[in-house]
C-alpha cells in the first residue's frame, strides 16, 4: 500500500479525519479492513506509515506506489 494524490473514482470510499479527506478504493477495503496512517518521527527517514487489519502480500514500502484506484503516482517521499 502507498499514499498517493488522487481524484475521487466511482468505487472510492471517503473519509475526512483531522481536515484532511482520504479516498481508498472500496476493492482495498474489503481486503485489507481497517487502514492505519501514522507519521513517524525518525531524523531523515521520517514520513508516513501504513498498516492494515489484514495485512497483504508481497511486501513495500510505506511511500512509493499508489493505492489508489488506478491513478497518481508515488507520494513523492
């Protein structure tokens, strides 16, 4: 799973916490459950970390690839 900045799609769900909307699509959702964004505070290696209630295959960064619906690019980290 990535971050990434993208637009709204037909099968994206919509959350809003803290001022700052999230979209994950729906397909994600019913794979991975519960999705956890924290930023962690490391020196130079600081940035934003992704967890799930089920876990995925095949492994990846927390910043890199886009878990969007099929758009964006990498979050730029």
């Amino acid at each position: 799973m990535g971050l990434a900045l993208d637009e709204p799609k037909e099968n994206d769900a919509t959350f809003e916490h803290g001022g700052i909307k999230f979209l994950l699509d729906n397909n994600l959702s019913n794979q991975c459950g519960v999705i956890k964004v924290d930023f962690i505070e490391a020196g130079p290696r600081s940035g934003f970390g992704i967890s799930s209630a089920k876990p995925l295959g095949g492994g990846g960064g927390s910043c890199g690839s886009s878990c969007g619906s099929g758009g964006g690019g990498s979050c730029g980290c």
